[in-house]
C-alpha cells in the first residue's frame, strides 16, 4: 500500500531549513478552464497553449519553490534592442523578428540581457514580468545541475552504475547504464513513442499529467519499472528520451535525501536573487516531473543565465552551480560529441553534443549554451559575449524542425549579433 503524503506533512518534514511546499491541483482553475473548452486531459495542446502554460502547474499537484529572502540583483532596463529592425528567413521570405516571434513562433515572452543591462524585454499574452510559464523541457537542465551540485558536494558519484544508487531497477532497462550515461541521454533505452513526441503515453499517465486516469500506472516509477528494452547499448548513442531524466532525478533525491523540489529551493533558487517563487508539478507520489514540469518567470530564468555566463556564482559572488560542471558541459568530450553524430538532431546541427541536459550548438560563429522546451521554451547564452537570451512560448507543434531552425538559425544568432 502506498502512503500519500499531505501538503502539511510534505512542508514539515525536516529536510534541513528548506522544504517546498506541496499544493494539489487548482480545482477551481481547473472547472472554470473547461467551462471555457479547455479540459484537463487537453490543457497541453497546442491549440490550449496561450492560456493554459502560463498557468500549467495549476492542473496537476505542485511544489511551490520558495523565492526566500535575497534581494534580487537590480539591472538597468534600457529596451535599446528594437526587433522591428533585425531580420530573419522564413519560408515566405525576410520578416522583422517582432513578426517572427509573435506570428510564427507564438512567443509569449523574452529577455534579453548583456551585462547587468535588460537590452530588451517582452511580455506577449497577457503576460507580465511577475507571470510564469512551464518551461517544459528546460526543467531537463536544473535536474542534471541539482545532480551535478550533488556530485560536488561528494553525494554523488556519476561513474557508477544507475543500480548502484537505485538496486530496484536491476532487471530493468537502466541496469549497467552509469549515471553520467543517463544524464547524457546515452542509456540506450527501447522506447517507442508516437510521431511529434519524445515519450510514451504512458509516462504522462503515470504523473497524472492530464488528471486521474485508468493506467494502473500511480507515479513515475511504476512507469520506469516497465522499461525493459534496449535499441542501442549504452553509451553509444544520443537519443533524447524523458524517462532518463526522471530517473536522474531520482538518484539525486537518493543520495541528498531530499525531495528534489526542496533542494532546488536549497541550492538554486533562494541564492540567484529571484523574482519570484518557483513552481514544479507532480505526480501522484509527490514526486516531481523531473523532465518538464518547473514553472518560473522569464526574467528568473534569465536569472539563472546571469549566474551561468559568471561561472556559476551569483552576483555576490557565492558558488551557486559548480564551476566545474559548467566548465565540463562547455567542453563536452569524445563520447558525447561521437554519441551526437549518431542521433537525430545531428541534422540540426552538426557541430554540437548533448551533455548533463543541455545543449552545445555552434552555429554562425556563436558557441550557445542552451536550454530548451518543445514549445519555445530556451534559455541560450552566447560563449564569447555572454549575452543571455530568455524566452518562454506555445508553439502549436512539438518536435519539429522548423521552430528549432527558426530559433537557433534566425532568432537568437541574430540578436546576439546586435547586441554583441
């Protein structure tokens, strides 16, 4: 029998002087979105998009991550970037990037900082500078740095094998996998997963994702257990799959001790001088969605961009992220860079390597640093100029090759250029 934890019990278990605080789905929200044609089991469509990720956390159970009490960092806004007036390709021919971002892209908001200047600022769909949005698979990223501060910290040793840490899942798909691998995207997993998606179904139904439903499947790790196949050997090939990173959250959660919700509010998120709290959606063992179910501000994600581009220290120049794991990122290495050759996104971009949840991508003389969400979702940061590019969206499609050209070959290359 499984023990479900009350939001009171989840706010006083002593997991030292942070503790997110657990809140079950908005019913309120939730009756009045589908009064309006947007039902739960539909609230991430793309056609739901504009209203509902702005407000996702509000249809699952979530982890409200505490801001506390650091005062943010103050940056001079000057708007100096006018996107009326850079360009960029689209099928139909050159457009202003206002165009691009608004119609074709779906945008909802951006920030874009050099300095401790905010050389532009936007806040598309009713949007304001306070509001969150999921940031879907951007949320990759703060779990494999939660790993790698974990790492640090002596907790963690990412050579082992995934079993090590988690011996539940020998007999499953992950046995033999060291955690780096994992955290690479490089475990090799047998998953199939319908067209435009990443994931099979059943993840989504596991974390209650959509609401209650008739699975069978009550949290994550009922879902992980199942997966017993293997398309490659690990290792060898990059292939971009959630349940790698739902796992990793895991084994961090294991050697910490503490819920991962709590320790980003811990280790990240009251040292970056946020303007707000944070949100984290979970399932229904109180565990969060470790691959794409943080909501935060775009400006706070921009926040975290300050603290990347300043080799992992705030502006008071406290060590927030290790130096090191940025450094090793940054670099990449022989196996993630041959591991990219072999996966599908190589035909993106060839010069490029996926590792610890992000993104390397050198493209038009720019080495970009990148987080990303399948809707629009990108925190990118320009190696040699340090200019951070924040923006959350909805666009219609998952998956697809288009918005990622519109992206990282027209949008940001041609903002870092101006600003540089």
């Amino acid at each position: 029998m499984k023990l479900v934890k009350s939001s009171l019990v989840i706010a006083c278990l002593s997991f030292g002087a942070h503790a997110a605080t657990l809140h079950q789905p908005d019913s309120q929200f939730i009756e009045q979105a589908a009064m309006l044609g947007v039902s739960q089991t539909e609230w991430d469509q793309g056609e739901m998009a504009a209203a509902t990720f702005p407000n996702a956390y509000k249809f699952t159970r979530y982890y409200q991550v505490s801001k506390g009490s650091m005062v943010p960092e103050k940056w001079k806004l000057n708007n100096s970037l006018d996107l009326t007036k850079l360009k960029g390709m689209d099928a139909d021919g050159e457009h202003d990037l206002y165009t691009i971002l608004r119609d074709r892209l779906k945008n909802h908001s951006m920030v874009v900082i050099k300095g401790n200047e905010v050389v532009h600022q936007h806040f598309f769909n009713g949007m304001t500078p306070n509001s969150t949005h999921l940031d879907m698979s951007v949320t990759k990223s703060f779990t494999a740095t939660l790993a790698g501060i974990a790492a640090a910290e002596g907790k963690l040793d990412m050579s082992k094998p995934l079993e090590f840490y988690l011996p539940e899942f020998k007999g499953t798909a992950f046995e033999g996998a060291t955690v780096q691998e994992i955290a690479d995207m490089r475990s090799g997993l047998g998953i199939k997963t319908p067209p435009h998606k990443s994931w099979d179904p059943r993840l989504t139904q596991s974390q209650e994702w959509h609401g209650k439903n008739d699975s069978g499947l009550h949290g994550i790790q009922d879902y992980l257990l199942l997966i017993k196949d293997h398309k490659y050997p690990s290792g060898e090939v990059y292939q971009y799959q959630d349940p790698n990173t739902e796992i990793l959250g895991k084994v961090v959660e294991k050697v910490t001790g503490k819920e991962l919700a709590s320790y980003l509010e811990e280790k990240i998120w009251t040292k970056i001088g946020a303007e707000n709290d944070a949100f984290w959606m979970a399932d229904p063992d109180n565990y969060v969605v470790a691959s794409g179910g943080l909501n935060m501000a775009t400006r706070d994600l921009a926040r975290v961009g300050k603290v990347i581009v300043n080799k992992g220290k705030n502006y008071k120049g406290e060590q927030v992220i290790p130096q090191q794991f940025l450094d090793a990122i940054w670099a990449g290495n022989d196996e993630v860079r041959k591991a990219w050759t072999k996966g599908k996104e190589y035909a993106l971009a060839n010069d490029a390597w996926y590792k610890d949840q992000y993104r390397v991508l050198n493209i038009k003389d720019h080495k970009l640093l990148v987080m990303i969400g399948i809707h629009g979702q990108v925190l990118a940061i320009d190696k040699a100029s340090g200019v951070i590019v924040a923006m959350n969206g909805g666009y219609p499609q998952t998956e697809t090759p288009r918005m990622a050209n519109l992206l990282f070959y027209q949008v940001i290359p041609a903002i870092i250029d101006a600003v540089k």
